[in-house]
C-alpha cells in the first residue's frame, strides 16, 4: 500500500491566515527525512521553517518560492515510490476542493480577551481542552504573547494553556506606579486566578521567567512544573545595550537592529514585526512602563534579579532551555545552577529558541510536563 502525505501552510498563531513560501530546501524527487527542514515560510509575524512530517520523496512542489497561500492549503506531497502520480493528483484536487468549500483558512481566529485586574486588564488567551490544570505561557521583555505563537497552539493539542500579555506589554494595561517588578507580578497573578484555580506549569521567557519564579514563591502548591526559557536571574551578565537600544528606539531602524540581537538569524524578523512592535511602543502609557520595566532588568552593575533559590527549593520538575548563541543572556555554567535543575542547551539559535527551534522547545515542554503527571 502507497504512503503518501500532504504538506500544508501550518497556522502560526490564532491570527494567522496565510503564508508565503520564501525557500523550498528540498526540490522535487529528493529524498527526505522525518524532521528535516523543507522550507521556510513567512507570516506576517515571524519567518520560519517547515519540516518534513515523515520520511518519502518530495514527490510533488504544488505552491512555489514567491507563492502566497492560505493557511491549509497544500503545499507539497511526500510520497514512497509506491505512489501513483494519479494517487497524487487526487491529492492535490481534494485539497484545491476543501479550501474552496471553507474560504480558504482551516479553522477560526480565536481572539484573546481582556481579564479584568487591579488598576485595569490583562490580555489572555486560552486554548486547549477544558482542564483545571493548565500551561501557563509568559514572554519577555517587550515580547507579548505572540512569542509563543509557535508553541501554544502545539501544546494545546495536549493540554488547557493560557498566555499573557504582561502589563505595559501587548494589549495589557501598562503600569501606572509603583515596584514595576511587583505590580506585574500581582496582575499576572490575579489575571490567572481568575481564569483557573487549578495547578500550574509554568513557562517563561527571558523576565518572564523571573516573574514566574515569583509567582511560584507566592503560589508553592500550585505549581506542577517550571521550564524556563533563557531566563534572567542566574547571574550578574547581560547585554543591557540590548535593553536601553529597545526602550530609546522611535523609528524603525535602530528598532530593528535591537530586535536583531534577539536572533542568531536576524532574517527571522519581519518588516510587520518591526512595525507592530514600534507601534505598540507609541501607545499611551507604554514608553513609561518599558521605562521602569527595563530598571527591573538590569543596571549598572548588571542583571538585578536573582532566582536560583526559588528554583533550588521548588520540588516540581523544573527545566532550563538556552540558546547556544544568546546574544543577551549568556549559558550559565551547569555547576552553578541547583541540582535538582536540568539544563538543556540548544545549537545554532539565539535568545528566542521558543521560535528559532520551535519543535525542539515544543518537545522538552512536552517532556518536562510529562514528567510531573
């Protein structure tokens, strides 16, 4: 019997609806395997690869390099020998049917919604099934939630997952006054209580991390599991360039070269990336919280939270993924960390392997929640 299997457009974040091919890295009549890369497709987030589902012959190439098309569409077909080229064919035309039949976008936006807190809102958004435990995601500094746009949607398909905007970030309400560190930290807190009561796994990246440490100091018992994504707090270095080069920038320009940084591959940022991000920053209230978020971060003397005694004394699992080529924050030392702490460094990315190496991160997530059922 003929194997054959469809390769699609892949929905990128719930806003998402179509795609346009950049690269095929393999051509028709190549032999490929199960996780190599095939192409790289732009949204109008981020750019990022495709892989290979399963192992075949890149039997056919049906949307080209230059090509936009819907989410769902058919982009390509790996087959075995086996397969007929009228098996094929059939393929590719039930495709063509089935994008014509819905619109062309498999599936619906599914909008976040504004959680009301102390002092004003919290954009959240859930997806997965209904469960009283639940993947809590929170991004960086000057991210928002679509950090996590290559990974909630996958961690969804097993289990309930909410991610925030932190306040001054996103849709959010920014901070007025006050310990900026302190007042996040309490919104993201009332935020998600008021969505689930249940226990929690904690994901955080970069200043996220650091505010789900302190959400697990004030939380102990909720918290079923922690992975943290090149988080601050484990050491004094940091490239604060990075930090002041963000909160200065008005213009597009010295945006982009600051969001760079973030990336060992500085083509994965967008032309949309840097728009939205620079409009966001020209919002009411923002410039002023990324202000005082940004003297939480870091100062003079470098990185000014510390979070290596929360996670020593937390008795979940509880994982570290870096990026080898963090050009922020550098790969700790495996001696130093906790020794209950499982530190995982991953190869040719930057500060954002959340998106530069999504399936890697996507799998250790997997793993490290797993890993407290």
């Amino acid at each position: 019997m003929s194997s054959i299997e469809a390769v699609t457009i892949p929905k990128w974040g719930m806003t998402m609806t179509e795609g346009t091919v950049l690269e095929w890295h393999a051509k028709e009549g190549d032999k490929v395997e199960r996780g190599q890369e095939l192409l790289e497709v732009e949204s109008t987030k981020v750019n990022n690869v495709v892989e290979a589902t399963v192992s075949g012959i890149l039997r056919r190439i049906v949307i080209h390099e230059g090509e936009i098309a819907p989410v769902g569409a058919l982009i390509g077909v790996i087959a075995d020998e086996a397969a007929t080229e009228e098996e094929i064919d059939a393929l590719v035309a039930s495709y063509a049917h089935r994008l014509n039949a819905d619109g062309g976008e498999a599936g619906g936006v599914i909008a976040p919604k504004a959680v009301a807190v102390s002092g004003g809102s919290v954009n959240v958004l859930e997806l997965g099934p209904e469960s009283n435990e639940a993947v809590l995601f929170i991004h960086g500094f000057g991210g928002d939630l679509s950090t996590w746009l290559f990974n909630q949607g996958t961690l969804a398909e097993h289990f309930r997952t909410i991610a925030v905007d932190l306040p001054g970030h996103g849709a959010s309400t920014p901070i007025a006054h006050g310990d900026a560190f302190e007042k996040i930290t309490e919104a993201v807190e009332e935020a998600v209580g008021a969505v689930t009561s249940g226990k929690l796994h904690l994901v955080g990246h970069s200043f996220g991390g650091a505010i789900a440490a302190a959400l697990a100091v004030g939380n102990p018992s909720r918290v079923a599991s922690m992975t943290l994504i090149a988080p601050i707090g484990l050491g004094k270095e940091i490239n604060r360039s990075f930090v002041t080069e963000f909160v200065a920038a008005e213009r597009r320009r010295p945006l982009q070269a600051a969001l760079e940084k973030l990336f060992a591959d500085p083509s994965k940022i967008t032309s949309e990336m840097v728009e939205g991000t620079l409009q966001f920053k020209r919002l009411e209230g923002v410039q002023e919280a990324l202000s005082a978020i940004a003297d939480t971060i870091a100062d003079e003397n470098g990185q000014v939270q510390t979070i290596g005694a929360t996670l020593a004394g937390l008795t979940c699992p509880v994982m570290l993924l870096w990026g080898e080529r963090d050009g922020i924050i550098p790969v700790p030392q495996a001696d130093g960390l906790p020794s209950t702490v499982q530190l995982r460094v991953i190869p040719d990315v930057g500060h954002m392997p959340q998106m530069e190496a999504a399936s890697v991160v996507n799998d250790a997530l997997l793993e490290n929640i797993r890993r407290a059922r």
